[in-house]
C-alpha cells in the first residue's frame, strides 16, 4: 500500500512536459501554393538531378571504353596482317595509351605516352572472350586507366592490346556535379519565383473585392466590386457579389419603401382619422349630457355618416398601404378598353353624361382590381367636377396604353397640379362645394399607376376641365395594329 502510494506521489510530482513545436503553414493562399510548389520543385528536381548526374557519369565511360574499343581494334588488325609498327601513333582522339603485349608479357609496341611503360594491366582476354574493360590504377606514374584490352587472334599464342586513356579526376567528375547541382538550385528558386509573382497577379483581383466589399456599409449598397475580364472563376465570383449587391442593395430599397409607406400610413391614419372622431366623441358626449333635448334620429344618422366615413378613409389607407407589395406574379393581362367600359357600366345612370372613346384590345400587365379602383377613382373625380360630360378614352400612343378621363368642369391650375396627388389634399374649389371624399381618391390612383410601371398627370381637356392622362407599358405580345382616329377631344 505504501509502495502504491509512493508510486503515486512519484507521478503527481514529475515536470509538465514540453509542448511540442507546432508546425504553421503560411496563412496566405499566395504563400500556400508557393510552398506546396517549393515542394514539389524539390520533391521532384531533386532526384531528377541526381539521376541525371549518374547518367551523366555513366555516359561519359560509355563512351571512353567506345573510343577504346575503337582503338584497340584498329591496333588488333594491323598487328593481324603484320603492319604494326614499334611506335603507334593512335587514331582515336584522346586514346593517349596503346600497347601491344606478347603473350610471355613482353610490350612488343606502344604510343607514345606508353613507351618505356611495362604492360599497362594483368588483365589477359580469354579466346571465349577476347574483349574486356579494364579500370586500373596499378601504375602511379599514369594514374588511373581507362582500357579496353582485346586479343589479337583465336590462338593461343595471340597478342593482347591494351587502349585507353586516363580516367576522369575527381575534380573533372566533382564539376559535372555542380553543375546539376547548380542547375537545379536555379530551377527550384525559379519555381519559387514564378510561383509567387503568378499567384500574386493571378490573386490582386481578389485582394481587390475584399478591399471594395470592406468598404461597403448596410447603408450604401451602391458600390461594386472590380470585374475582371475573361471566364475564370474569380471573374465569375466578381460578377456574382455585383449582382449579389444588386438585390441586396434593392431589397433595401423595398425595405425602407415599406418602412416610409408604414411610416406615411401611420401619420396620415393620426391625421385625418382625428377630426371625424373627435366630432364623433363630442356629439354622443352633447347627447349624454342632454338626453331630453336629443333627437335619436338625427344623432344616429350623423354618426352613422361619421363612421362611414371613418371606415372610408381605413379602406383607402389601407389600400394605399398594400399598392406597390403585390408580386409581379400576381399580373395578369388585361384589356385596359374592356376594363374602363365595365366601370362606366357598374356606375349605373350618372347625372352628367358619360361618353366613351375606346380603341380595341389594348392589353397590358396588371392587377385587375387594381385598375379597376384606378380607373374609378377618375370617374369620381371627374363626375364631382363635371358641369355636364365626361369622356373616357383608351388608345395607342408611341407604344403605350394611355386612358384619358376628361371634364367640363372648371379644370384644375396649373400651380396646384402636383398637389392633387398629395395625400388629404382637398383645393379650395372642392371645399367650397363640399363634394365630400376621403381625398385619398388621386393619391390611390397615382400609387397604383406607379407600381404598374406607368405615370398619371395632369392637363388641360379639350372640353375647358381637367384631363387625367394614365400612361402604361403595353402587354408584351400585344401587337399594335393601325386604329382610325377616334373623336377623343
């Protein structure tokens, strides 16, 4: 137990152990595949080099026993046909050592460099092979050999000549060495080199989007990244951020439309909405604190007016809230001659004349309900200010649909033109004659000619009022054909 516990108490008092070097790779994308590069520069280079410096090394005693060969076998046939001559002057360049030795080893015939020399190796080719290369450094006076030995004849009693020439130094060897060696330095470096400068130039686009796309805030989605020309993958990544940025940068834009449009609704809904309630509240207040003078008739037909036109002004409010957020999906076509004569027709017998001016299948993109209060809203307008005749006219103009509501009334100025689309905007005229409305009726028309991709405006009619003029896309298979002019004024 004793020993266990001394084990123990051993244990818990040995020095932490050393943390082991963590190993970290270069953290940019540049450094990585330049590294990975160096790598395979070295991996492969490398044994390449060596590989050619054995080759090297073997060629070069190829081709000296070749050369030896060569001379030896001339030596050989002239010695066969008895041409041999005491001093040999050899015909191979470089073959500096030639002899031809008897068989009882005596040198019968030498080069120059060999004379006086005993025979150059030991080496004695067999009749079964009469050709053998021979390394030797037996003589110190000469070094090193490189010979090609060869007998003469078959006999037994043939010559031997020995050819060859001073094998390389090791200095001679150690050269050829360094120039691989050398070579492949340069060539690992100049991979390292290029492989950088090429990711560097191949990567500055990069560097240059996440500059941009760091400069860019929630509250200006208006910049755009750099676009590099070509098809490769950081060009397409470029145009895919811009085109990202886009939507981002529009549905910020619908955002903050929502926003002011819930802000708009909010303030127009406290505004306009304060006065008929507080009229409400004090009329059944007067009629709390005079029941016996009030008469219940009279009070309930003017706060049921009140509420009516509470629950008007919510309608159009609300309505003006929503214009603009319904999809594009939710389009349909639509003949803008057939949708203007329904309203006419729905309004049943006017005091004042309504006459039509419509040119044929003149179809646009639309939201059906939507144009229909469009179009409504005109006719309200015009019947509140017409003297006697409204015109309702539809036709093709420079490749649009354009609806016309015209009125004899007394037209509107042209300073107070712009207003009549402000939201509560009653002009005087129309508060003098008390025709009633929310003064939601134009500012709803408006919203939803904006949303539809269209304009409403205002003129001066032919008839001495006002003209409503409605401008929209035509329908995109809708073909224009010639219409005879109509008597539109």
């Amino acid at each position: 137990m004793f020993e266990r516990e001394r084990v123990q108490s051993i244990q818990s008092t040995r020095l932490p152990s050393r943390p082991r070097p963590q190993w970290h790779a270069p953290r940019s994308i540049r450094g990585r595949i330049t590294m990975l590069i160096s790598l395979l520069a070295v991996f492969l280079l490398v044994p390449s080099g060596v590989i050619a410096g054995l080759v090297a090394h073997q060629s070069v005693g190829d081709t000296v026993w070749l050369e030896a060969r060569k001379e030896a076998s001339v030596a050989a046939a002239a010695d066969r046909v008895g041409a041999i001559t005491p001093t040999i002057r050899p015909t191979v360049p470089g073959i500096e050592f030639v002899q031809v030795v008897s068989p009882d080893h005596r040198v019968l015939s030498a080069s120059p460099a060999a004379k006086g020399l005993p025979p150059i190796s030991e080496v004695w080719p067999s009749a079964d092979d009469p050709q053998q290369d021979v390394w030797t450094c037996s003589h110190q006076r000469i070094g090193c050999v490189r010979l090609s030995a060869q007998r003469v004849t078959s006999a037994a009693d043939s010559n031997v000549v020995y050819a060859g020439r001073p094998a390389l130094s090791d200095t001679s060897m150690t050269v050829i060495d360094s120039l691989f060696a050398t070579q492949g330095t340069l060539l690992i470096f100049l991979a390292i080199a290029m492989t950088w400068k090429v990711t560097g130039r191949t990567l500055r686009p990069v560097e240059a989007i996440r500059a941009e796309l760091a400069a860019i805030n929630v509250n200006d989605l208006s910049s755009r990244v750099p676009e590099s020309s070509g098809e490769d993958e950081i060009a397409r990544l470029a145009r895919t951020i811009n085109s990202t940025l886009s939507r981002l940068e529009a549905a910020r834009l619908r955002t903050e439309e929502a926003l002011n449009q819930q802000r708009r609704f909010a303030a127009d809904a406290s505004h306009e909405l304060r006065t008929p309630v507080a009229g409400l509240r004090a009329q059944l207040e007067e009629a709390q604190l005079h029941p016996e003078d009030t008469d219940l008739d009279s009070l309930l037909h003017r706060t049921l007016s009140d509420v009516d036109r509470l629950q008007a002004i919510i309608t159009d409010l609300l309505l003006l809230a929503r214009v603009g957020s319904c999809a594009k999906e939710m389009r349909e076509r639509v003949d803008l001659s057939a949708a203007a004569r329904k309203e006419v027709a729905r309004r049943g017998q006017e005091p004042r004349h309504t006459r039509l001016v419509l040119e044929p299948d003149v179809m646009i993109d639309g939201i059906p309900t939507q144009l229909g209060r469009l179009v409504t809203n005109l006719l309200d307008n015009a019947q509140r200010h017409a003297k006697s005749t409204v015109v309702v006219g539809v036709r093709r103009v420079d490749g649009q649909a354009e609806l016309s509501v015209d009125d004899d009334g007394d037209g509107i100025a042209e300073a107070d033109r712009q207003h009549v689309f402000e939201r509560f905007t009653r002009l005087d005229a129309a508060r003098s004659r008390d025709r009633g409305g929310t003064g939601l009726g134009l500012p709803i028309a408006c919203e939803i000619a904006r949303a539809h991709g269209g304009d409403l405006a205002v003129e001066t009619s032919g008839l001495g009022g006002a003209r409503f003029v409605l401008r929209l896309g035509l329908a995109e298979t809708a073909e224009e054909t010639p219409v005879p002019a109509s008597d539109a004024p």
